[in-house]
C-alpha cells in the first residue's frame, strides 16, 4: 500500500524552522527516521520511505504554500495514491502550542496551503495532522507570528510533538487513522 505524505511550507532559508513551516520539518524528521534522503523532483522535494510493508512517498512542496495543491495533485496521480491514502501535516493557530489534531477531513480553517489543496483537489475529504502553534501575538501581526521561530523555551515541545507527529503518520500507515487520532488528539504535550 502507497501513501502520501505532505508537509506544508515555504522554500527558502528565511522560512526554515519557522512556525508557518512545522509541516516541512515533521516531514523531514519523518524522512530521517528512516534514513531516506530527498531529492529534487516535479514541484516536491521528495523521498521514498519504505517501512513495515508500506510504501511512503515523502512531498515538501516547492511551489510556495499558496499553491501546494498543484505539488499534491501531481504526485497523487504520478504514484497513483488514493485521496484517503494522502496525510497533510499544516501549523494550526487554531490549536494551542501543546496540542496536536489529526482528523479524516475537515476545513481549511483559514490556512493557505489548505486553500490551495481545496481549489486543486475539489474536496476537503482527506486527512490532515494538525500541529498547533499557538496564537500568542498582537493584533494584526498573525503573519509575523506564523512566519517567527520557535522561542527557545518552546523548543523541547516542539521537538516532543515532532517525535509524535512521526510516530503518528507510522500508526495512520499501520493500524489506520482511528488509532494514529487515539495516540495524539486530546494528549497535552506540555513539558
């Protein structure tokens, strides 16, 4: 069985680690865990991870966040992977810095990326790793928040939620997305 496993950002060193990019290094983590590499390739980074009998294929998006729908559509029909079988990882700013949601569908709540994949795919019918990043800025200044590193003291969690974010697109592949939802939605990640 093939799965798609998309991460959500922007290219470029300004955007690397940022919050708005938390898709891209769940994914990357997801990538080295399983000692694969990425290449270059149509409108992705991209790699193949093999593991437990399941075929994984592994898409950051170069195409910026606002047209990652056009990256997602491409690699679902040149691998030939069916909608239910595509896992998005996206920032949430819905949800706070200690929570993580993964759902079999759902809105895209704003988002831009998930905009992009709505208007490309014509659904919104596919699930989605929801990794919270808290909402903890002034009026006005959302796109500077999504766009900021991680502050030091929120390092260690974000890296706790990195390893299960892994651990959960493992179990969505495994034993199916009822179970990988028991393991991360409603826990506290808080250190």
């Amino acid at each position: 069985m093939k799965f798609l496993i998309v991460g959500l950002g922007n290219v470029g060193d300004e955007y690397a680690h940022t919050r708005h990019n938390i898709g891209f290094d769940v994914v990357n983590a997801f990538v080295q865990k399983h000692e694969a590499s990425f290449r270059v390739d149509r409108l992705a980074y991209v790699a193949d991870v093999k593991w437990k009998g399941k075929n994984f294929v592994c898409i950051c998006p170069t195409t910026y966040m606002n047209l990652s729908g056009k990256a997602v559509k491409y690699w679902m029909d040149k691998e030939k992977i069916s909608i239910g079988n595509v896992l998005v990882i996206v920032d949430d700013l819905a949800l706070p810095l200690n929570k993580l949601r993964l759902r079999p569908s759902g809105s895209d709540a704003g988002h831009n990326g998930l905009k992009s994949l709505q208007e490309t795919l014509g659904t919104m019918e596919y699930p989605k790793l929801r990794f919270g990043i808290g909402n903890d800025y002034p009026k006005g200044h959302q796109a500077d928040f999504v766009l900021s590193k991680w502050k030091s003291t929120e390092e260690p969690m974000v890296k706790l939620k990195i390893d299960k974010s892994v651990e959960a697109i493992e179990t969505f592949a495994v034993q199916g997305i009822a179970t990988a939802m028991n393991q991360v939605n409603n826990q506290d990640f808080s250190l």
